[in-house]
C-alpha cells in the first residue's frame, strides 16, 4: 500500500489482539488485489444496552486506483443475526469477509473487462453437441 494502514478504535479500548489481527486481515486483502492505494479500519462501539451485548461496528475503507472507495460496514443487527453472541472477533472476521468478497469481484470485473467477455457469450445457436 501506498498510504500506511490506519486502525482507529472508537467508544471502545484497543486491544493489541485486534489490531493485530486487523493487520493480519489487511495483508490477506494485499494478496487478493496488490494494488491497494490505502486502508482505514474504524471500530466503533455505536451503544451499548444494559447487558453491553450490542457488538461493535467495523468499517473498513479501501483505496483503489481509477475507483472510488470500496467501504464494507454493518450494522450490530447483521451480527446479533448471524451469530449468538457476537463480539469484536466476530464483527473483526464478518466486516473482512464481505470486503474479501467484494475485493474479489472488483477484481473479477476488471480482468473480465481487460480480457473480454466470458466466452459462453461466443457460443453460437446450435453448435451443442448433438445426441
């Protein structure tokens, strides 16, 4: 990356395990688009109700080059739905697994772009195999 990686804690103390697990997951986003310009990751601890079980928020902001921001972010909801108990772990792994996702199909559509389109498109009528 061209800009340092910037990890901001929010409402909430930093713990060493999560930034460093945050960086762990910013290196694997390197390995599926090396291109990355920057990468701002923001965790936020929006509210908490009288058991303090609302899970935190995680926003992660990447640059890319010749595109705007990719922003992957969620809301305490996603995460009450998705898992039991959720808590910065979880709200750590589900905010990098969407942007790995979405990492992946930019990528898709670039390489597509460059190389064409899928070759199923060239397939002409009739030319299957006949039985």
């Amino acid at each position: 990356m061209q800009v340092p990686l910037e990890v901001a804690f929010h409402n909430i103390k930093s713990a060493k395990w999560a930034e460093d697990l945050i960086r762990a997951r910013v290196a694997e986003l390197e390995e599926i688009y090396g291109r990355l310009i920057s990468c701002r990751v923001r965790v936020d601890q929006r509210a908490k109700n009288s058991a303090g079980t609302i899970p935190p928020v995680v926003r992660i902001e990447l640059g890319i080059p010749g595109h705007k921001e990719l922003v992957v972010s969620h809301e305490p909801e996603h995460l009450e739905r998705k898992f039991q108990r959720p808590d910065l772990r979880n709200a750590v792994h589900e905010a990098f697994r969407i942007a790995e996702r979405r990492l992946r199909d930019l990528k898709e559509l670039r390489e597509r772009r460059i190389k064409g389109p899928p070759s199923f498109l060239y397939r002409r009528a009739g030319s299957a195999s006949k039985y």
